[in-house]
C-alpha cells in the first residue's frame, strides 16, 4: 500500500491563483508564497483520504478562490472541520488534539485529528473502530504529529527561560523549511515555489508514512510482547521488579504506559533479554522516563566499571561479562547468572 501512497506525488497538479473548472478533481487549497511543515504535511495526508485522493493543491491567498475549494490548509482564517476548513492562524483558535494531548494543533494537527483514523485503517486494513488502529493512532500523534504542531506554533519543549545548549537544524520542521527558494534566487517564480513545495509534501509525507510503517509494523507487535512479559513478571521473580522478554522488541517504548496502565507497583527495575550477536544476557536497569538517563535503580556500585573474572568474583555471580560504568546495563553468559546479577542489584 505505501509504495502505491508513495506515487501520489508524481502526479500533483498546482494552480497558483485561478480554479479550473473543468476537471472533476477535488481540489484542496493552502497559501502561496513560504511554506512551512505543516501544510506540506496536511496536503500530503489529506490526499491519503478516499474524500480527497489524488486531489489538486492549489496555492493561493484569494480568498474568491479559497471559497471555491474543497478543502483549505493554513489559511482563510476558518477553522471548519464540516466544510473542510483547517487554519490554525484566526484569533481565538485554540484546539488541541485531545486524548491528553494539550499542545495547539497545526493545519497538519488539524488534519490528522480528522483523518488520521481513516489513513491509520487503511495502513492495518482494519476497520477505524479497532483497538489497534486506535492505539496507533494515538502513538503516531504522540510521537511524530505533535512536535510539528509545536514548532509550527513556537512551543518550546521546556519551560524555561535559559538558552539551549546547541542549535538543532536537524528536524523535519527546518528542513522543510529550507526547502523554500533563496532570497539570492533570481527565478522566484510560482512554478518554481510550487515545485519546491511539491517537494516539502514528499519529504514531509515520505517521513509520515515511515512512521506510521514503524508503529505498525513494529512498535504495536513490541507492546504485546512487554505486556505479555510484565504479566509474568513474578514468575521470573516473587518481588515483581524483574521482567524478562521472551524476544527481544523496543520493549522501552511500552514498559512506562503499560505499567500506568495495568497498575504495577512496585516498578519494574531491571529487564532482562538476550543479546542476539554474543548470544550472553543483558541486565538493563530501567530509566526513570523514556528520555531520562537516570536509572531507577543502577546497578551496584562496586560492580560499574569490572569485567569478567574480577566481577564474577567480587559478586560471586559466575559468568559475568561487564557492567557499565553509569551501572544502566550490565552483561552475563547465562541467563541464570543475569537473573542473579538483577537480583542481587535489588538487595545492595
């Protein structure tokens, strides 16, 4: 279905002020003149919609033109959802994605809210109603839609007043934008900014649906495993801090929602999962939040920094290999000896 997906852009058609009257196209309009990221990305999902397939973007600022069309991204000042109306720029706007989520939408924000469901089905080819569905919809909101809502409406990711520590040019936000026609450019024609916008939407749209293929294909298989896992977590041990995964899966984008979710406590510290290539076993002391260096609970002290005969035999653990020394992760050759090693990190 993505490569399909993939080929809409080949076929875009731009009008820069006039409609043409003609075609029995749909058409979908956003301004001219510089683009952002996320109209680049609204237009690209919209035409993802059976309302809107392969519809014809047309940029403009006219509002005589504007009211002709079938749908308008980030200008025209209205936000609509029953006409089709998704600006974000008007006094007084202020939706949110909801579900939690209280960051101000964009045009793609906006789109997405009203869409996503629809082009998140058809990815899982189930129906809009499942469970799934719903779940990856959410998880794509979360962790790719909402950072373009926030950089478009110039939310910082911290409160607070001190300066960053380094410049980051490297997100999706600010390449699309550097996709616009210099200043020195001598040819600042509309069919120049309309290739480079075509451009944007393939860029943007491309980086979409390999989100969406990502937390399709692999983040929602992963949350079964952890949730799976969790559920026998005192099975491994009777203090119900120790969690071992049957397979190895990106188990730490699920461990802190599925621990919210079904109410674990006292916390998972520890996680234990074979490493593919040496085949040894890995103890992974759990971090205090997905993006927080700091572990839970470390791995002792007097073990960071050893390696395997002096740290089998200062722990009295045979067969370890090494432990880090930030104390977030350790190594065993056997999975008995990993199971020791978490158990023992408990205790000290």
């Amino acid at each position: 279905m993505f490569t399909a997906i993939r080929g809409f852009t080949k076929n875009l058609h731009f009008l820069s002020q006039t409609r043409t009257l003609t075609t029995m196209e749909k058409q979908v309009g956003t301004h001219n003149g510089s683009f952002h990221c996320d109209e680049a990305l609204g237009c690209f999902m919209i035409r993802l919609t059976n309302k809107f397939f392969e519809a014809e973007i047309v940029r403009t600022r006219e509002s005589q033109v504007l009211e002709t069309l079938d749908a308008v991204l980030d200008v025209g000042g209205v936000y609509d959802p029953t006409r089709d109306r998704f600006d974000h720029h008007q006094k007084g706007f202020g939706e949110v994605f909801g579900h939690g989520f209280e960051t101000k939408l964009s045009s793609a924000g906006l789109v997405y809210k009203h869409y996503g469901l629809e082009i998140i089905a058809k990815e899982l080819q189930l129906e809009e109603g499942h469970p799934d569905v719903h779940r990856l919809f959410l998880a794509v909101y979360k962790n790719f839609m909402e950072a373009i809502d926030a950089v478009d409406n110039g939310i910082s990711r911290y409160d607070t007043d001190m300066p960053p520590k380094y410049v980051n040019n490297t997100h999706l936000s600010s390449r699309v934008g550097r996709l616009n026609l210099d200043w020195m450019d001598v040819d600042q024609s509309s069919e120049r900014e309309n290739a480079a916008f075509q451009r944007a939407m393939t860029l943007a749209g491309g980086e979409f649906l390999e989100s969406v293929q990502f937390y399709a294909k692999s983040w929602l298989p992963a949350r079964s495993i952890v949730m799976e896992c969790l559920q026998a977590r005192k099975d491994v041990d009777s203090s119900g801090e120790i969690m071992t995964l049957n397979r190895f899966c990106p188990w730490k984008l699920h461990i802190y929602e599925l621990e919210e979710e079904i109410k674990i406590d006292p916390s998972i510290k520890y996680v234990l999962y074979q490493d593919e290539r040496s085949k040894s076993w890995r103890v992974k002391a759990v971090s205090t939040a997905l993006d927080n260096f700091e572990s839970r609970k470390p791995l002792p002290a007097q073990w960071r920094g050893l390696r395997d005969e002096e740290l089998s035999e200062l722990s009295g653990i045979p067969g370890c290999v090494f432990v880090h020394m930030s104390g977030f992760i350790g190594g065993n050759r056997s999975y008995k000896g990993a199971l020791a090693m978490a158990r023992e990190g408990l205790k000290l």
